[in-house]
C-alpha cells in the first residue's frame, strides 16, 4: 500500500465512524424546503403579490424576552426612538428587488457604503475569484460599473470605507499588495508596498485617521497576529505592535472591533501538549485584547460581567459594543450549542450584559447595525430585529430570496441592501425598509 | 408540472443515492455528523436549484461536491467553526500499535486542527482523490499550492499516525 491509499483508507475509516451507519436521506424534507424556496423566488417575480403579502407581514411575535434581562443601563436609553433604522421601523418594513446588476451575482466581496452608493468589487462567482466591480445608487435605481481596478482577481481580501475610498489589500492567492477607489473621482490608486507579508483574510478597520490591517492568515494556513497601518493622508505604512499573544496562546485567528480610539480584538487560542509519549492534551479559551491607536498600545481589558464564549461579527453602535450570539470557541468537534444569546459592553463602564436570545441566535446568522438596531437574517432568508434600549427581538417578513453567507449588505440610512446570491452566478439584490 | 415532477423524481433518486457519500466527505470536512448533514443539505438544496442546467447525476453530484467545498470555506471564514467541543474527546493514545479506533480518532483530531486550506485539500485529494488541478479550481489557487497545502497537511498527519508507504509522491 502507497502512501496515498494509506492516506485514504485512513480518511475512509475516519468519515465512516464519524457519520455512523444510520444515515436516512432526508429526500421528502429536502424536496419541501427546495419547494418552499422556489416559492419565494416566485413571489418576487410578481410585485403585486409582493405588495399584499409586506402590508400583511406586520410585526411578528415579541420572542423569549425573560424579565430578569428588561433591566435597562442608563446609556442604553440613548438610541434614537424614530426613524427608518429603529425596530419598530424595520417591523413594519417590506423587501423589493434591485435592478439586475451589470456584473455576476457573487460572495466575498469587497463591500461599503459611501453615502449615495453600494461599491461592491471582488469576491468570487461560483468557484472563480473577479477583479470587476459595480456601484448601486438607490436614489435613481442605477448600477454603474466600476474602472479597471490595478489588482489581480480576488477574495478574502481586506477592505474598508474611509469616508472618501474603498480600502482593499490582500487576499486572492496570498497577496501582499492592495489599491483604492476613490468614487467621486471614479480612479483607483494603487498602494504602496507594505510592511506586511502576504495573506488572506486579515480585517482592515477604520479608526477615523488611517486603516488598520491586522491579521490574516499566510499560505501554509498559519495564524497571523502582526499588524500594520495605512495613512490615506500622505499614502504611507507603518509598521505597528503585533499583538501580544503569551507562546502558550497559539492563535487560531482574530475577530477585531474598532470603538474610535480603542480596537478590541478576540483571539481565540488552541494549545496542545503531549503530556505524555502517547497523550495530546489540549487547552483552549478565548483572549481579549485592545489596542490604543493613540499610543499604538496593547493591553488586555479589565472588564465585568459574563464575557462572550464566542465572537464571531461584533458591532460598535458608538456607545457599546455588540457581540451577537455565536457558537462558542472549541478546538475539535462535538455537540452543537443551542439557546446562544449575545453580549453587550459599555466600555465606560467596562461590564457584558447578556442579550435576551433572538430567533435568529442559534443559526449563525448574519447580524447589521443601522443606527438604531440591529438587523438579523439566517441563511434560510428568516430575519428579526433587536431594539437596544428595549432589549426585544422582533420577528420580520422573511426575505423573498435566502441572503447568501457572505453576500454584500449595507446599511444606507434608511434601507438594508442585500447583494450577491448563492447557486449560479445571478446579480440579484433585496432591499428592505419601511 | 410534468417538467416539475421529473426534476424532483430525479432529484429524489439522486439524493437517495448519494447522500450517505456525501455525509461521509462532510463529516471530514466539518469535523461531526450534524454540521455534516447540515452542510450536504444546504448544498443539496443549491443543486436542486440549478438542476435544470446539470447534467443530471454526474454533473450533480461534482456539483454538490463543489458546492459543499464551497459552503464549507465560507462558514470557516466567516468564524463558525464545525469544530466544536473536545470536552467528549478523551485524550488518545497513539502509535503504531493503537487500535483502529483510537488511530481513527486521532487522525480527526488531526484532521480537524489543521488550518481549513490544508484540510479541504487532503479531503479532496486523499478521499475524493481529485487532481491538483481541479482543487486548484475549486479553491480558487494555483496547483502549486495545493501541491504545498497538501504537503504540510501530510506532514502533520505523519507527526500523530504512522502512515504506510515510503514515497511521498503526489499524483499530478
């Protein structure tokens, strides 16, 4: 026996203990949901269906709201209480269609909102990375598409809006070099090389004066936890601290938050030990860490409370940080968790408070802030909104057509746009307001 | 409607036939039995969308493959990871003289702390037994990464499980 049969008959035995011998196609469930499914495509197509069936969908039930969760901190009474992103808005709200896109429907891609536009650029259609990029206007309804961009093909890039260009760096077959789009001189402009090797999926942030680009991974797969930063101002890098994880803290990746000043940032480590000739042990948790981008400064928050046992998509509303519900970090495999519930932390005060459980919190949903709430949606197109100053999740209509993980949404003000859809390359997009 | 029944008759056989298959390829990919079977449906349900453009059963199930491959990767970026507790997972003896079982369990083990690159590469390569060329499709790279992910990811089996055979050619 080779090497390679070896390899799979180890594979072979794995994979026949790891999914037993009971496995029962669920043939009648699938054929259901794949019908339900082709139904709400269905409905899209016919707007004056679309039409009754969103002045029907009123709000929905008020879920699983324990009281001992209704105490409400005092900052939390700051969030506006009208508009078009507050949850009782979004309760109310209805989805409509985006006009066909000039470019494939697609994952993974670059995404901002620059005011007046959607850019989406990059990302993958089916299996192949692109390099094309489009702007959404919803004010007149019109797709533009973008100038060549200077960079190859790509996804698992990093990438942020300033407020005046789309930052994008890395990612594709392991880059090390990035470019920006300026929108309102329709030009991109290319990077100069920076102080950080090649990687994919590292996060750019804003901080409000230059773009953090922090972690990512290299080619052999390895956690990255160096950073570097990029001043738009006078287009130049600067090297910054790596991250201060302890050598018995191996890193498995990060999940960084930017708070203005201060960029919080999760790394859930992975340790494991022969304690023995024939015994591996493992340990593992999850490390918070933050970073002062005044003075370029780790250290590790002294905070109260029940902290989060997973971050996976944390939100700054400008007043607390947001962690929606996650699975929480485990090396290895076992049971699924359920009944998730997020977490929430004023920094002023440094305490979590655990969020009441939303509808949407053990599905590993998608989670958006808009100013006023936060929007919830599964992969199934289920959605529900989540008032902070209330701490109550509401039910909203499902979406017309499932969002795709990793599809492009943006936050305009006053509607979600959802672009980019799973299956054959397609370029349609939802909208949803009131 | 007649065009509907036979798009789900078929798709029903399909299903019924290939399911167990699948399961066992996302089992290693995803590292257990439920996210496994979550991650098969929701490529199945894909497929079923685009049925009318396959080729029936053998473009559909490559497809399906693809697909879950695909799903897979996004879930891992996204920070959900199959890989859940080890709190159940006793910690293994290994070796040469360990029995199936434990040598099975450690390889999982194994299997499921490498980064997701090189464990979606050894899944194809060693178990689909796809061509460099066709992983370097599916996961958007070059074969000669593939050709590196698949080293290192051979070279951390080795470190845990004796693996049979000297040579440690790649098929092209």
């Amino acid at each position: 026996m080779n090497e390679a049969e070896s390899v799979r008959a180890l594979l072979v035995t794995v994979a026949e203990r790891g999914a037993g011998e009971q496995i029962v196609p669920p043939v009648a469930d699938l054929i259901g949901r794949a019908r339900r499914s082709r139904r709400r495509r269905q409905t899209v197509a016919c707007a004056v269906v679309l039409a009754v069936a969103a002045a029907v969908a009123v709000p929905q039930a008020v879920l699983d709201r324990g009281p001992a969760e209704r105490s409400v901190a005092p900052s939390w009474q700051g969030y506006p209480a009208t508009g078009p992103g507050t949850a009782i808005a979004l309760a109310a709200g209805r989805w409509s269609r985006l006009p066909s896109a000039p470019i494939p429907g697609r994952s993974d891609a670059a995404t901002a909102w620059t005011g007046t536009e959607m850019l989406v650029w990059g990302g993958r259609v089916a299996d192949s990375a692109r390099a094309d990029g489009a702007a959404y206007r919803p004010s007149d309804q019109r797709w533009t598409v973008l100038p060549p961009a200077p960079l190859t093909a790509r996804f698992g890039m990093a990438y942020t809006w300033t407020g005046a260009v789309l930052f994008v760096w890395g990612g594709g077959d392991t880059t090390a070099d990035g470019a920006v789009y300026d929108p309102a001189a329709r030009i991109w402009r290319l990077l100069p090389t920076s102080p950080l090797s090649p990687r994919t999926d590292a996060t750019a942030l804003w901080t409000g004066r230059e773009v953090l680009v922090l972690g990512g991974r290299s080619e052999d797969g390895r956690a990255l936890v160096d950073a570097a930063a990029y001043d738009p101002a006078t287009s130049r890098w600067r090297s910054l601290p790596a991250l201060p994880a302890p050598p018995d803290h191996p890193v498995d990746y990060l999940v960084p938050v930017v708070t203005g000043d201060q960029v919080y940032v999760w790394a859930p480590w992975a340790h494991r030990v022969h304690t023995s000739p024939n015994t591996i042990h493992t340990n593992y948790a999850v490390d918070l860490f933050r970073f002062d981008t005044r003075t370029d400064t780790w250290s590790t928050p002294e905070l109260t409370g029940d902290a989060p046992a997973g971050a996976r998509q944390p939100l700054w509303t400008g007043r607390e940080i947001i962690v929606p519900a996650a699975f929480p970090y485990r090396p290895g495999s076992g049971p699924i968790v359920v009944n998730l519930r997020g977490s929430r932390l004023d920094p002023a005060d440094g305490r979590w408070r655990t969020m009441t459980h939303g509808p949407i919190d053990d599905r590993n949903g998608q989670y958006v802030w808009t100013g006023a709430a936060v929007i919830s949606f599964d992969n199934a197109g289920a959605g529900a909104v989540w008032d902070p100053g209330a701490d109550r999740w509401t039910t909203i209509p499902d979406a017309p057509r499932a969002p795709a993980e990793s599809a492009s949404m943006v936050w305009t003000g006053t509607h979600l746009l959802i672009w980019g859809e799973l299956g054959p390359p397609e370029s349609a997009g939802l909208s949803y307001g009131s | 409607m007649a065009a509907r029944s036979d798009r789900e008759r078929e798709f029903a056989e399909f299903v019924a036939l290939r399911y167990a298959d699948l399961v066992r390829t996302a089992v290693l990919l995803t590292g257990d039995r439920g996210h496994a079977e979550d991650l098969v449906q929701r490529a199945l349900l894909a497929v079923f969308r685009s049925w009318d453009r396959l080729d029936r059963v053998a473009n559909a199930e490559a497809y399906t493959r693809t697909t879950m491959v695909r799903l897979a990767s996004r879930w891992w970026r996204r920070r959900w990871r199959a890989e859940v507790p080890t709190q159940w997972l006793p910690d293994r003896p290994i070796g040469d003289h360990a029995p199936d079982v434990d040598t099975a369990e450690v390889v999982r083990q194994a299997l499921a702390s490498l980064p997701w690159a090189q464990r979606a590469v050894l899944v194809m390569r060693y178990f689909e037994e796809r061509s460099e060329a066709e992983i370097a499709e599916v996961l958007g790279c070059s074969p000669g990464t593939v050709k590196s992910r698949a080293s290192r990811g051979l070279a951390a089996l080795r470190a845990v499980v004796h693996i049979e055979g000297v040579s440690g050619r790649e098929r092209g």
